[in-house]
C-alpha cells in the first residue's frame, strides 16, 4: 500500500497514529482528541466519562527504545518555557497518562511499560519493579551533559535540578505510561484497516477511508480543534457505503452458504421469485459476503453494470443488477434488457462477480413450464420463494420482535403460517410489511394475509385519502428511490414554499478571482425545517417500513413503496398538481446530491403520465432550468431529457439546449468538489485553476485515484491509458467525457471495451470521444482509423448520438485551422464518411448548430472526397433537407444541395434522371427557387431534357409562379431563352427600366427588385449580395427616384444593405430627391428614412437635414413630435445630438422628448451650481414617471455626477436607469415584413411550434 506524503513522513506517522488511537477508543463517549494542543505533546485525548486524559507523543524512528531516550521524552518542555514538561504534567494530575507509539523496540530497562493494546487509558496495576524504579530515579535526577549555552536552556537545567522526586512517586509514575512498540506505519495501516471493517465500513473503500481521516487530521492542525466529531462523521458516511445494512433482520436461509459458493465458482448468480421474497435482500447479503472480501460493489441498471464491470481492470468488482426488469416488464422492453443483461454476461471479466434479481411477475414471458426463467447464457435462475413454513415462522418471529409485537399475536399468526401450504406461505418481504403493519385488536388470520400481501396499488389507495401522508410521501416519490437517498435537510427544503433556488446558478460559470480560496458551497439560508405534522408523519412511515433511516438520510425500504409513491404522483386534481411541480422545481434546483438528480431523472416519466399541453411546457420548463444546477450530475440528467422532448420545446430552447450540447455542456466550468461531491462552483482562485490543469496524472496510479476528486485532477495533465480506463467507470459523466477524450489520444484497438463503453455512454461523453479522435485521427494507423470509424458511424446513427456529435460536425472546419495538408485530409475525410449517415440521423434544419454551415463546410472539403463520397453526401443532404421543409423556414446556403448534385452526379449515370423530381417537383417554393437559380448557373452543362424542365416551369401555372420567374430573371447570366419565355422578346433584359417594367408586368418587375434586394424574409439570400443580372442594380437606381412607386421604400433600404453604390451617390440622389419633390409627397420621404434610421447603421444626419429643410412649418412640426414618439429605437446606434446635427431638428424634436427636455431646460438654468445639480439630479431621477429615457440624457449625467464627484449611491440610481433604457432600447420589436403565403408556398415555424397546414399551396 502506498500513501501520498503530502507532509514530512514523522508527521504522516504522527496523523496516522491519532487515528488509529481514535478507532481504537471510538466507542467511548465524548471522546475528545485534539492534535498537536498548545503547551502538550502530538496529541490529547480526554475522556470525559472516566475523567481522565492522555498525552500522546508519536515517535516513527526504529532504533531501540532505552530508558535514556524515554525520559528525554518525558523532559519534553513546550516551546520556548522552562517548566510544565510531560513529565511535570503527569505528576502534578493523577488523572492522566501518557502513550507512547513508538517505531522502535524497547530494551529490558523500560519493557514493563509496553502495552499489548488492550489498555492504553488509566493505570496498569504495576508500573517498574524496585531495580528499575531506583535506575529511573537515578536518571530522571541526573543532569550531567546537558547543554546550558543559552539562557532558555540554563533556565530548563536549573528546573529539572530542583525536581523532587522519591521512589514511590516512580513507582505511581511508571504505571501511567504505556509504550506501544514496533509500531509501523505498515501496522497502523493494516490495524485501521481492520478496524474500519469491524465498524462496518467496506474493505473495499477502508484505505480510502484511513486516508481521507489522515487527511482531515492534517487539516486540522492549524486549528487545534477537537478532530473526533469530524473523525466519527467520515466514519458514519462511510459506514453508509456498505450495501448490507439489516444485520438485525437477517435470519440464515438454507441455501445461502450454497449461493456464496455458487457465486463465487461460476462469477453469475440470478436470482427470481414472486414479489417480496427476499431477492434483493439476499443478493445485498451475498454482495456483502465479498465486499468484506475487499470487492467494490454497485447496484443499478444494465447499462452502468457494463461500464462498472468491463472497465474493472485489476480491481475485483460486484455488480448487482436489480429493478431493471421490473421497469422493463412496464415499458414493454423485457427483451431488450435481456440482450443488454446477456450481454454483460458475456463480457464480464474473470475476477469479477455479477449478480442479476428479477421477479417472477416481470418475466412471465419467459417462464418455463414449471414456472421458473429460461436460463440465461446458460445460468439457471434460483427461486427463492420460501416455501418451508419452518423457515417463515423463523423469519416472521425475528420481524414481530424487532416490531414489538406482544407474544400473543407472535404465537397466533405463526400457527397460522404452519398451516398454510407451501406454495401458499407468506413471503418474508410481506411478514416484514406484515410486522410493521399489525392490526391492532382481533383480526381474522385471512384479513392478516391481506395486509401481508398489499401491493403498490393498495398501498398508494391506503396512503391518498391522508392528504398531508401523501403529500409527503409524493415528496419522496420524486425525490428518492429505494437505492438513492434523499437528506432530511432536503426532504424539508421540498415541502416548504419557499422561492430560493440554491442549486442553480444562471450565471456565467468559470470566472476567476484571483487571491481568494474557491468559493463556500451554498448552503441553505435560513436552514429548513420539516414543517408540521411532517415530521411525525416520516416517524410514522418509518413505523410502517416505508422508509428506513441511516442518520439523517431517508430512502424507501422497498421498491413497492416506491412505485405506491410513483403512483401518488399521477392523475391529481389541478390544485395539486400545481403544488407538485413548485416542488418538483425545488427538488431540482436543491442542494440535495441525490435528490436533484432523482428528481430530474424523473421528469421523463411524469412527461408521459401528463399529456396537457400546459404540464407538458412546465415540465420543459423545469428540465430547462435543471441546466443550470451546480450539479453535474443534474445538468447531465436534465440535456437527456430536453433531447428526447427538444421538438416540444420552442426554437429559442431549442437552439439553447443544442448549444449547451454542442459546447459540451458546461465542460469550461471549473468543478470544484463539497464532501466528495462534484459541483460547479461560479468563481476558484488562481491556485485552484492551477491545481486543476497542471497535475501530473501518471505519477498516481489508478489504485490511488478512488475518488471523483483525484480522479479528475489526474485526467488534467499527462496520464496514462490505466488512468484514462479508470475515469471512465466512474458515475460522474463530467469525469467519463474527460477521460474519453483523453482516451482518443491514449487507445488502441486492444482497448475495445472501453470504446464499447464510450459509445454507449451519455451524449456529452461521446461527443468528448469526437473531439478527441478528430485531434488525434491523423496519428492513427489505417487500421485503427478504421476500428474508430465503425464505431463512431455506428454512435451517430441514431439521435441521441447525432445531437451529441453535431456541434463538432457542423463546425467541423474549426478543428482544421492547423496541421499539414495531409493532416487536414484525413480529418475531412472523417467528416465525410460520417456525414452522410449524421444527416439521416439528425434533426431537419433546426437553425441552432449553424448548420448554414454545410454548404462552405463541403465546399472545403470537397478536395480532400473521392466522388463517391461526394454523392453519398450530396444524396443524404437532399434528404435531410426535405425532411425539414415542413419544419423550418427555409435558409438559402442550407438549401443549395442542387449545386453540388449537379457538379457531382454524372449527366450520364442512372441517378442523373431522378434529379428533376427530387429538384423541381417540390411545392416548397423556397425550395425549388434555388434549385432553379442552380440550374441556370448549370445551364452549359444541363441534358436538354433538364433545360426543357426549367423552361416548363417557369412558364407554368404554379401559385408561387411569379416568383420562379423573377429568380430566373435575376440570375447573373439568363439564357436568352429562358428571357424570351419570360419577356416574351429574347433582348428583354437589355432594356431601360422603365421599358423593362412595361415588358414583364408591374408585379413581375417589382418581384424581381425585391429577389435582388434580398427583402422581405426569406429573400434575403438571393440579393444583391449574390451574384445577379446587372439590369436589375440599374432598375434599383430608377425606382429610388420615384416615390410614387410600389417598390421605393424596400428600394432605398436595400441602397445601404445590399446596394453597391456608394454613401456619397446615396446621399446626392437624395438630396436630388428631397429638391425635385413636390411638399404634399415628401410625406412618403419621411417614412423611408425613418425606417433607414432605424434599421441602419449609416450616418444620415445630413439626409434628414436636406429632408427638414424642404418641410412646411406644419409638416415639421408633425414629423418632430412623431421623430420624438421614436427616439428611442432611432437612437439605436448614434445618440440625439448625432443623429440630428440641424440646430433647428435637435431642439424641436427634444422639445417633444419628456422629462429629458425638462432636465436639460433645468440643467442650462442652474449652470455650475453642484448643490443644484446634484438636487435635481435627486429630483428628477426618484420616481419612473421623471426619470428620463434616452441613453444620452444619462450619460451626460454620469459624466457630470463624476466630475463633481457625488455619492456613489446616486451614481448606481442613475447608471441603473441607463440598464433600464438599454434594454427597452434592445427589445425593440420591428416586424418583419414576410411574403405573403398565398404567392409563396412554404411551411413555417409559428409562435416556435410547427404549423399544422401551409401558408398557401401550390396550384
């Protein structure tokens, strides 16, 4: 065994031997031990029961142990005083001794003070015999030799020659002090060892355990505070971790010792039989067996058991799968979770253990003739239904005692059970039920059956009509299970109504402090209690056996009153549900580190009990918030269940979960850990960050690393494949997905079931194994790219492994911004052979991961994909897309599959033909307007029979035809014969504008001005941005000139976003515009440039000046007040003084502008006056209906109240208002002009949920 030294080893020693002394003296009551005390020795330990004290001095060294030495020791004076020496100590308080531990060995001169360990408190009944009295006195006396140079040293030399001393008084001495020797670390170790499995901590974990008491010693130096109640906390929780804990219940069946050996020889043990016989009970028994034997032991589903077991390495591990077929049994997934149990069967190591419970109820399917499974890869099943009535007596007695039921009702229901017919007889799980539930007065034997027999259903019907118990008992349903405990502290912070939510933190994450220790973990504030009657009620179900207790933490006592719980949660009137889902919320957003996660895991079950739209959204909405909680574990639960629901959610959830998917969750947060207990905290210190990213992982090895903590800290630096394969069996998946991607840089093919592992693990595990494997793919050999390959095709397959991997595939291009071209290749030949099978997996067109990416992203890569590839992602991506047109509104970038089809698909290969229905046969007109604007780039190199298509369809009857049309027309170079199909002349593009407007119709022309200018929504990709026929920049330029004309507005808006032209030519045409204008049309002026300066970042002082100044007096003062109703979203990016430089403008729109106007008037007239300043300041600024609105009225204030140099108390009011206007001012809302449905046929997304029918259709 080998332990970390993190102080001088004398001082590990020193730790080492006060634990042991604690564990040795545990059971003394108020024991109080306190290390290093001032003016003592190492350590002090008082009893107060027996009224007596001990000094304790630890000396590792392993020379012999003389009398010489001794009384050196006992001489020991505390630093820098010359007296009250150990010595002195003893004989002036008759009520303490003094241990030494000593490494070495004593000589015959002090051997009868060697204690056996036996008695290290109070007095032996002999101390030295007479002889070695009179040497000791002799000795103790002697001063000869020792040092006297200064004057601390002169003065201790004159105390010890004025001690007096006489034989009697060696005699009372000597026989209180007691000398353990030979004492090794090794043998503290070992001793620690012993006697924390006595104290029922599992040999398994007791290293771990002696290490991290070590530890809290050390800790505690500083303080020189009482170390025993930490010491016996430490042990209390570890004591928690062994999975057997009914000692006082258990009575020895027949077959038990049968079982251990069948289990140890064949390592699988499957155990079966009706409800309540005693399956798990057994197995936690067996499972103890070994975990004495130094097995690490876990209980669950499958999938962990998997992950537990394959990734044991050297470790010697139990597994106990249990309930997951009882689940299975009512999800109709019985034979699925066969496979997986089969699996791990299959799979499970030779130094490790696996034992599987099931019901007979949840295999019915699969029963034999006689009523047992069939066997599973060979194991038979054990029936463990008791049917000897012996043993039920047996077992029925011990549970009436430990009830306290009287003699009578013992005796009568025993005889009762000797009667009963084997296959008849009461199992023992329902005698325990039975014992605790007793009817009291007379009962029919058969009414004693019933109670014994109750199920989940009957227990929740006993339970509902007691409102406060099944309040309470709907607490723990979603709280805690028969395998996850909840804390009593939580329990009540559940069934409060209070508003804190200490679990979550929505702020940024990962922030930095330098100078100070990592933050406190939060703790509930004021502390909470269990509110009447609740905490009688939890006696009473503890009372009943609902429920067992260990301290303070509280779970069900079998799964049958936990499914009567899950059943309590269901089908509840409004006024209770409403109550259950404010105590839902606070179960997740708790400080409970097995309740949040619980009850977050839970949120998919309810999901499905309630269907109403309204439940469903605040079951989202919970979900949504849990991904903040400071818990990893939480978070992680809470993105499984948004993913399974993400369609129900609207497109702003949607892109936030999708986002906290594809950037790893919170993998940039700094994890700090509370009790073992992983979490985020919002800010660490400089030191933490250091010691977080720079240990040195390979220099502990994985038997070193037992918990979340150390395991986590190796996996930051340099590490080791062991190490890596370590991490990823540990049940925090913020530790599986570092350790994953470490692994990608670590792993070979002979590591298979840790990657096995990986891609069956949670999305953000995966998704760590893909960043990790796309930094190191170029590393790897053909073969082992390969081996990858399969499985990450074979991950993102399905969904859940699509969500996980999209976040890396859609910004795939910024993991190739370094490397060698040949580097760069064989990543995106990794993109492109997983392409394909992500975009038939993946979410249609959700508009959150950027997935308008595609189209640069293949067009990157496509130098590095054989043509094969090529297609086959040409292919899946016009598959992908067409699953989302009914889904999302459409996106041009994304769309423009067509593009690519036709560069890659051959004009003579049989797929060439199924590209004109796939392309320009579909109704979404979004759709097929860039498929033809592709067709026509293509025009050279299309078959006739595809030119002939185009033709026909722009030609054609459709709805949305005008628009067809008018992308055809604007395409940068249009065939002449798809113009003279259009314009009827084959030169119509070569026209003037007002001529070419006469040629295609007033509604044709303005279509095709409005294509070019890319507005309205969703235009806006084929604009003059794109490459379009330069007819139309010159028609822009002639409409701009007529304000009279249906395209004018979107005209000049279009100038400054997507025009060519520059400022200067923009503001002279205006100007010719504002000149050339009649008065009674300048009306048409002003709303343009309203909507410019609102929607622009152009400065456009000097067109509103050329605008005022052609306005009637009338006219101005109308457009002022209506300027001032706006001011707010004109000033978006220029404030009032910038964006109105004419004198004139400024003041009479500010004269609209209330109280700003008022403040500034104000401000003028008491000129420098501080005093006056800051009093109206005071004034105006002390209520919402005078303080003012813009941003610059309050930054002139800032400015000023800095220059006078006021309170800081009104320079946070008035800085408060600025946030105040900065968000009004951002929230603004422009509606988005959009086409009308009834030209332009696409399905959209309304309000963030899909629409049911189309807006239009074609013809």
């Amino acid at each position: 065994m080998s332990i970390p030294i993190t102080s001088t080893s004398a001082y590990t020693y020193q730790y080492e031997a006060d634990v042991w002394f604690f564990l040795l003296h545990k059971e003394e009551p108020a024991l109080a031990l306190v290390n290093e005390p001032r003016g003592g020795e190492d350590a002090e330990a008082t009893f107060p029961a027996k009224s007596w004290k001990v000094e304790i001095q630890s000396k590792s060294e392993r020379g012999d142990l003389d009398l010489p030495l001794l009384l050196e020791w006992l001489w020991k004076f505390p630093d820098r005083e010359a007296s009250n020496s150990l010595l002195e100590r003893l004989l002036s308080n008759p009520q303490s001794s003094a241990l030494v531990v000593a490494g070495g060995r004593c000589t015959d001169s002090i051997r009868r003070l060697v204690s056996d360990g036996t008695n290290t408190v109070g007095e032996r009944e002999r101390g030295l015999e007479r002889a070695e009295a009179n040497e000791f006195l002799q000795k103790v006396l002697d001063v000869t030799g020792l040092p006297a140079g200064t004057e601390l040293e002169k003065k201790r030399l004159a105390h010890r020659s004025a001690l007096l001393l006489n034989i009697n008084d060696v005699f009372r001495l000597t026989r209180r002090i007691h000398i353990l020797e030979g004492v090794t670390r090794e043998r503290i170790q070992a001793e620690c060892q012993r006697l924390l499995v006595l104290y029922h901590v599992p040999a398994s974990q007791a290293d771990h355990v002696f290490r991290r008491m070590v530890d809290y010693v050390r800790e505690k130096v500083p303080d020189r505070d009482d170390v025993a109640p930490g010491l016996r906390k430490i042990l209390s929780e570890s004591s928690g971790l062994r999975v057997f804990k009914e000692e006082a219940e258990h009575i020895e069946r027949p077959e038990e010792r049968t079982l251990l050996d069948r289990l140890r020889d064949k390592r699988v043990l499957l155990l079966t039989g009706p409800s309540r016989c005693g399956k798990t009970f057994l197995a936690k028994w067996l499972a103890q067996a070994q975990q004495n034997q130094g097995f690490e032991v876990r209980r669950g589903e499958p999938q962990e058991a998997s992950r537990f077991l394959l990734l044991a390495g050297e470790y010697d591990r139990l597994f106990i799968i249990e309930g997951a077929f009882e689940q299975a049994a009512k999800s109709g997934t019985v034979h699925q979770t066969w496979e997986a149990v089969e699996q791990v069967i299959r799979e499970l190591p030779e130094h490790c253990l696996l034992i599987v419970t099931a019901s007979k109820e949840s295999l019915r399917d699969l029963l034999d003739a006689d009523g047992i499974p069939t066997p599973m890869e060979g194991f038979p099943w054990v029936d463990l239904t008791v049917r000897d009535p012996a043993l039920a007596v047996r077992i029925w007695q011990q549970h009436a005692d430990l009830a306290g039921l009287s003699e009578v009702d013992r005796e009568r229901y025993s005889e009762h059970l000797r009667a009963l017919a084997p296959d008849f007889l009461v199992q023992p799980g329902q005698l325990w039920h039975l014992a605790r539930n007793f009817p009291k007065g007379e009962t029919r034997l058969d009414a004693l059956d019933s109670v014994a027999r109750v199920n989940a259903i009957a227990l929740a019907t006993e339970v509902r009509p007691v409102l406060p118990m099944a309040r309470l008992v709907r607490a723990l349903g979603i709280s805690t299970t028969a395998m996850r405990p909840i804390h009593l502290d939580d329990l009540a912070f559940l069934m409060t109504a209070r508003e804190d939510r200490p679990g979550l933190d929505k702020s940024s994450v990962g922030g930095l402090v330098s100078g100070e220790s990592a933050p406190p973990f939060p703790v509930y504030s004021p502390p909470p209690r269990l509110p009447d009657p609740y905490s009688d009620l939890l006696d009473d179900l503890e009372r009943r056996g609902w429920i067992r207790r260990d301290g303070d933490l509280l779970l069900f006592a079998h799964p049958d009153y936990e499914e009567a719980a899950r059943i309590l949660l269901a089908r509840l009137p409004e006024g209770q549900r409403r109550e259950l889902w404010s105590m839902l919320e606070r179960a997740t957003a708790g400080l409970g580190v097995n309740a949040a996660p619980t009850a977050t895991r839970g949120l998919a079950r309810l999901f499905e009990k309630y269907t109403s739209e309204d439940d469903r959204q605040r079951l989202l909405r919970i979900g949504l918030d849990a991904l903040h909680s400071i818990f990893p574990a939480v978070s992680d639960e809470a993105l499984l269940f948004l993913l399974v629901q993400h369609s129900r959610l609207d497109k702003s959830d949607q892109k936030m979960v999708w986002s906290w998917l594809a950037n790893g969750g919170r993998s940039d947060a700094l994890v700090s850990f509370h009790g073992g207990q992983a979490w985020f905290s919002p800010q660490t210190s400089w030191d933490e960050l250091f010691r977080d990213h720079l240990h040195a992982g390979d220099t502990l090895s994985p038997t070193e690393l037992n918990t979340p903590e150390k395991v986590w800290r190796a996996l930051q630096g340099s590490t080791t494949l062991a190490v890596v394969e370590h991490g990823l069996r540990f049940p925090e998946v913020f530790i599986r997905a570092k350790a994953a991607k470490r692994y990608m840089s670590l792993a070979s093919q002979e590591s298979e079931k840790a990657w096995r592992a990986i891609l069956d693990d949670h999305p953000l595990v995966l998704a760590a194994a893909f960043k990790g494997a796309i930094r190191s793919w170029p590393s790897y050999s053909p073969e082992l790219r390969q081996f990858f390959l399969e499985g990450l095709t074979r991950a993102i397959s399905v969904p859940t492994g699509a969500a996980a991997l999209s976040g890396k595939m859609w910004g795939f291009d910024s993991e190739c911004e370094w490397g060698s071209a040949e580097e760069l290749g064989e990543r995106w030949r990794l993109w492109g052979a997983l392409l394909p099978t992500f975009l038939d997996a993946a979410p249609p067109l959700r508009w959150t991961l950027r997935e308008d990416t595609l189209y640069g992203l293949f067009y990157g890569a496509r130098k590095y994909l054989s043509q094969e590839i090529q297609r086959a992602i040409c292919w899946a991506w016009l598959r992908w897309v067409k699953r989302g047109l009914r889904d999302t509104l459409p996106e041009g970038d994304t769309l423009a599959v067509a593009d690519f089809l036709l560069k890659v698909v051959p004009t003579d290969s049989t797929e060439r033909a199924s590209l004109l229905p796939e392309l320009l046969q579909h109704e979404d007109t979004g759709f097929t307007v860039i498929n033809v604007r592709a067709f026509i780039a293509h025009w050279d190199n299309l078959l006739p029979a595809e030119r002939d298509a185009v033709l026909t369809l722009v030609t054609g009857a459709r709805r949305d035809r005008q628009w067809i049309r008018a992308v055809a027309l604007t395409s940068q170079f249009v065939p002449p014969s798809l113009v003279e199909a259009i314009c009827g002349r084959a030169d119509g593009l070569g026209l003037s504008p007002a001529e070419l407007e006469k040629v295609v119709s007033p509604e044709l022309f303005v279509r095709c001005l409005e294509v070019s200018f890319g507005s309205p929504h969703p235009l806006w990709w084929l604009g003059m941005q794109g490459s379009i026929h330069p007819a139309w920049r010159a028609a822009a330029v002639h409409v701009r000139s007529l304000p009279t004309h249906t395209a004018f507005e979107s005209a000049w808006r279009a100038a400054y976003s997507v025009g060519n032209e520059g400022p200067e030519a923009h503001l002279q045409q205006w100007q010719s515009l504002c000149a050339g204008t009649k008065p009674e049309d300048l009306e048409s002026l002003f709303e343009v440039l309203m909507g410019l300066t609102a929607t622009s970042n152009e400065d456009l002082h000097e067109h509103w000046s050329a605008l005022w100044h052609r306005g009637s007096p009338e006219q101005q003062a109308t457009w002022s007040e209506r300027l001032a109703e706006k001011v707010e979203e004109l000033c978006r990016s220029r404030s009032l003084p910038e964006l109105f430089e004419d004198k004139s403008l400024f003041s009479m729109v500010l004269s609209w502008v209330q109280p700003d106007n008022s403040f500034l008037v104000s401000m003028v007239r008491i000129q420098k006056s501080v005093e006056g300043f800051i009093q109206l300041v005071t004034e105006f600024y002390s209520s919402p209906e005078t303080t003012p609105r813009l941003i610059w009225t309050h930054d002139l204030v800032l400015n000023r109240l800095k220059q006078v140099g006021s309170e800081n108390d009104l320079q946070k009011q008035v800085s408060s208002a600025r946030h105040a206007a900065f968000n009004r001012q951002r929230n603004l809302l422009r509606v988005e002009r959009e086409i009308d449905g009834e030209e332009w046929t696409y399905l959209h997304r309304a309000g963030g949920r899909a629409s049911d029918e189309p807006k239009g259709s074609s013809e």
